[in-house]
C-alpha cells in the first residue's frame, strides 16, 4: 500500500525521487541503526566500558544480523519506537555472556537520531552535487541566451526590456546560496546523538565524553553533547530544503509564465494533453511549483516539532519522523525537474 505521491507506482513519475528516496527506506534505516550499535560496541570495548573481546564479537554479530521486520513492525505498535525490540533481536543473536553489553548505556532515541543523521549526511551531499549541475546549465544556458532580450514584468505587468541575464540572474543566484549553506553543514559535520536515558549518559561515568567521541568518529559524525530535545539542528535541515525547493519554484513559475505569454522561449519536452493534441504543458515547471508550495507547509509542521516537553517528546519526536522525509524527497524531486526542465530550454529571449 502506498498513499504518498512520492512513492505511489504511478504519482512517483511526476513527484517521487528514487535516489533521494533510498535514504528514507527500511533498509537503510536499519542498516544506519546497526551501524551505531557496531560502533557503539567498539567505542565502548576502546574506552573499557565493556570488554573487548565481547565489543569485537557485538561488532562481528552485527554484520552478518539480519531483523525480523514483522516483529519490528509489531514491536513499534507496542512501543512507540523500533529500537526495542530490535535491541532485543541483536541480543539474542550474541552469546547470552556477551547480549548485556548490547546497546549499554543508550537509549532508543541515540539510534534513531544518529541513523537519520547518518542518512542525512547522504541526503547533503547528493543534494550538493545536483546543485553544484545546476549552477553548470544555469551558466551554459547564460552563455548560450545571456545577451538576448526579454521583457521584465512587476506585478505581472510588462515592465521595462531586461535581459536574459538578469533573469537568470535571478534563478541561479539563491541556488549558489543554498550551496554554501549546504556545503557549511557539510563542513561541519552532522552531530551524533547520544544522551542515554535522559540525556546525562549517567550510565556510563567518567567515560561518557570518551566513549561519544570515540562513537562520532566511528560513524564520521561531529562529537557534540547530547540535543534529544533541541530540534533546532533538524529544522535548520528542512529550512535549507524548503529553501532550495522555493527557490527552483520561482524558476518554474517563471518558466510556465514564459511558455504561457509565448514568443520568448521554446521549450522541448513538454506534456502532452488527453483532449488537445497541439498542447505542450510545462509540465517540469508547475511541478516545481507544487513541490515549492508542498515544502513551504510542511516546514511549519518541523517548527511545531520543536516543542518538545522536558528531556524527551514522543509526540512531537514522532511528528518529525511523518515530515522530514517526505521534504527531502520533495527537495530531491525539485532538483530532479529543475535540471530537466533547463536541459529543455532550446531557446530564450528576443534578438
């Protein structure tokens, strides 16, 4: 079953994003999550928390682990959150000697967090190198078109003639902003989660700061104290894809307003219409649109996802956990049309 339009059989055509899509399956979540509790072990057997030996033997158990995803699934009915009962499956996959030193001293919000930080980190970085493209055809298209003339409209009303540049201009310039942004949190490395119980890591003593640093560095994450209940860092994230999302909007608005006044582009590609075969929609651009204007709302939603109460918030933990996803595809999606829509443009502007 399958009632998002970014990954209905049909809808996904025109909305979804595969590859950005892959971050966000149960596969990789799991995979994220296996990933912290390998390196937790190792961190832990380092920092002589928990025996070596066991550490490496957790580590080696952890690979060859495969879940059981029915019993995930009724295990996330019964307790809000997955890592229970899969902490329990790993445990009974070691030797009963080693299963205590299992997920020692963390909690399941530490798995939960680092995975999608994890994936994020991925999520960034494929979202850098489409940007990185089209920054290259926005200034392949300004060299082609830049010197043509178009005319500039305020309010939706002609204008004054301006030129394909300064319209252009206008379209790549936030992009190259956004890039920066993305290539800072890059820089600076997303933070690994890890608090315990209620975020002092009391578990685990005087080798608490040791054993995060060591975990962070595992997993190529930043070594930062605990921020389970600090959302501020998610909804940054989802600022930054609402921002790419709207500024690519304004580019199709622009571009379905040019194939509307007509004259001043043509545009290959376009879509086709059931009941007149002439037509050409801009297909690609209200889609950019639609995408915009979806991650527009849902950011409010990451805001309200802040409010969470005391050291721990499953409703608003949860909350997240509904609409993060579905902005990075939507983001990915944008990125997607925008770089098909530009490779569509034969021709822009007026001699």
């Amino acid at each position: 079953m399958s009632i998002s339009a970014f990954d209905h059989p049909i809808l996904s055509g025109l909305l979804g994003d595969e590859e950005t899509g892959a971050f966000f399956e149960t596969a990789a979540d799991i995979a994220a999550m296996l990933s912290f509790e390998r390196a937790l072990a190792l961190s832990e057997g380092q920092a002589g928390v928990i025996p070596m030996d066991a550490a490496q033997r957790i580590a080696a158990a952890v690979l060859t682990f495969e879940p059981d995803i029915a019993a995930l699934r009724a295990g996330v009915s019964r307790d809000g959150v997955v890592v229970a009962d899969l902490v329990r499956q790993l445990r009974a996959t070691v030797s009963p000697d080693d299963a205590p030193f299992v997920h020692k001293g963390a909690t399941s919000q530490d798995v939960i967090d680092t995975s999608l930080m994890l994936r994020l980190s991925g999520v960034l970085a494929l979202f850098s190198k489409r940007l990185d493209l089209l920054l290259k055809a926005f200034a392949a298209l300004d060299k082609a078109h830049g010197k043509r003339a178009l005319m500039g409209h305020t309010r939706m009303q002609a204008a004054i003639p301006i030129t394909v540049s300064d319209r252009i201009r206008s379209w790549a310039e936030p992009l190259a902003r956004h890039a920066e942004r993305l290539k800072g949190l890059s820089q600076a490395g997303l933070p690994v989660q890890f608090g315990g119980a209620a975020g002092t890591l009391d578990a685990l003593g005087d080798k608490a700061g040791a054993v995060r640093a060591r975990l962070a560095k595992e997993l190529g994450l930043a070594d930062v104290i605990q921020w389970q209940s600090q959302r501020d860092r998610l909804v940054e994230i989802c600022d930054l894809f609402a921002l790419i999302s709207g500024s690519l909007g304004k580019f199709g608005q622009d571009i379905a307003l040019l194939a509307e006044m007509g004259g001043e582009m043509t545009l290959a590609g376009g879509g086709g219409s059931s009941a007149m075969a002439h037509k050409q929609n801009p297909v690609a651009a209200e889609v950019l649109v639609s995408l915009a204007r979806f991650n527009a709302v849902q950011l409010s939603g990451m805001h309200h996802a802040m409010v969470h109460e005391q050291e721990r918030s499953g409703a608003a933990w949860t909350l997240e956990w509904m609409l993060l996803p579905l902005m990075a595809v939507a983001t990915g999606a944008s990125l997607r049309r925008a770089h098909e829509l530009l490779s569509n443009i034969r021709a822009l502007g007026r001699d």
